[in-house]
C-alpha cells in the first residue's frame, strides 16, 4: 500500500469518527433527557414561587409536574443503560437560576418566559429528531413525550407574546405565532397548528389578562 492510500484510509477513519462523535446515542440522550427534566423542575418551583403573574406561576407548576412525570420514565428506562437517579442540572439552567433569584416583579417574568420558549424550542428539536431514530425504546420514548414539550411551548409563547400587549394588538400580530409554530412542528405534521389552535387561544388570552398592571 503507498503512502497516498495510507493517508486516504486514515482520512476516511478520521472523518467517519468525528461523525459518528456528533450524533447522540441513546445513553446520551437519556442523559440530557434527565437533566433536562431536572432543570425544569428547578427553575419551575422557582418561578411557582416567585412570580409576580399568576398565569406564570401556574405555568411554573406545570412544568415540575409534568418533568416530575417525565423524569420518572426516564430513570426507569436509563437503569437499563446503567444511568444512576441524580439531580444534576444544565449549566445553562443553573445560569438562569442565578439570573432570577436577582429579578422581581415584571422583569422575573419577563426572563423566566423567554427562557422557557428559547428553552423548551430545543428540547422540541431534540426530541423530534431521538423519535425519528431507530433506537427502539428510547424513540419510543422521545415520542411520547413530544407533545407534552409542544404544549409547554405553545404556553410559554402565549405568556411571552401576551406581555404588555392589548387584545388589538394581539390581534394584528398572529402572524408571529403562526411562524413559532411553523417552526416548531415537525414536517407533515399540519394538523398540529389547527388541532390546537382554540386551547392556543384560550392559554393566549388568559395570559394576556393577567400578564399586564404594574409592578
């Protein structure tokens, strides 16, 4: 073999390692899976507890149940992988801590929905594309939880768009919605958008009543 295949062999090994590197396998999956659940069980009861709106306060509740849910199944499935029980964080997500226990009032608020919508667009992303693996129980898995991140998105838009707006307003500006959530279904799934569009609406409103008033 001369020196040139010799190097086209190492180039092609290098080059299939650094690919296979990028994808996520099952175990990491879980793993971000797990933490992810533990970031927003954390950030959830902070915001429980110290939001000045109740609509996100709620929305706070919401969340620790449901990732509390989450999280059990899976633990439950990570044993198989040999994935202990912790507690452990995102880094980003112990960022955002710090960054609102320094906040009060509208300006809490304010932080703790963007996060949520920048935050949970990802875990959307992330989960619709473990589901469409083929990494058996672990897709499994990744797709039932799918919807429930979708509607802890479409709440948290609801929230953040609602903020300081008036329903005319509201009403000129659903063009923005429809791009979130153009954004955030998977192809195909059409029926997405129009099969929650009146809960949509709903959550929307509700947000927009209680999202504005002073400090």
């Amino acid at each position: 073999m001369n020196r040139a295949t010799l190097l086209a062999s190492a180039l092609a090994i290098t080059v299939g390692c650094s690919t296979s590197a990028l994808a996520d396998s099952p175990r990491q999956f879980l793993e971000k899976a797990l933490q992810g659940d533990n970031s927003e069980i954390m950030l959830g009861r902070i915001a429980a507890e110290h939001a000045r709106n109740p609509a996100v306060r709620d929305f706070g509740n919401t969340l620790v149940n449901d990732h509390r849910q989450a999280r059990e199944e899976v633990r439950q499935l990570g044993a198989r992988f040999g994935i202990g029980a912790n507690r452990d964080v995102a880094p980003e997500a112990q960022e955002e801590r710090d960054k609102l226990m320094g906040l009060r009032g509208r300006d809490f608020d304010r932080e703790f929905v963007r996060y949520m919508v920048d935050d949970h667009r990802k875990d959307v992303g992330d989960f619709r594309e473990e589901a469409q693996e083929r990494h058996g129980p672990v897709s499994a898995l990744a797709e039932r939880q799918l919807p429930t991140l979708r509607q802890h998105l479409r709440m948290a838009i609801a929230l953040d768009r609602s903020d300081g707006r008036s329903s005319e307003t509201m009403g000129e500006n659903t063009r923005g919605d429809d791009h979130y959530r153009d954004q955030d279904r998977p192809q195909g799934d059409r029926e997405y958008g129009n099969r929650n569009n009146d809960q949509y609406s709903r959550d929307q409103n509700r947000g927009q009543s209680q999202y504005g008033g002073d400090h």
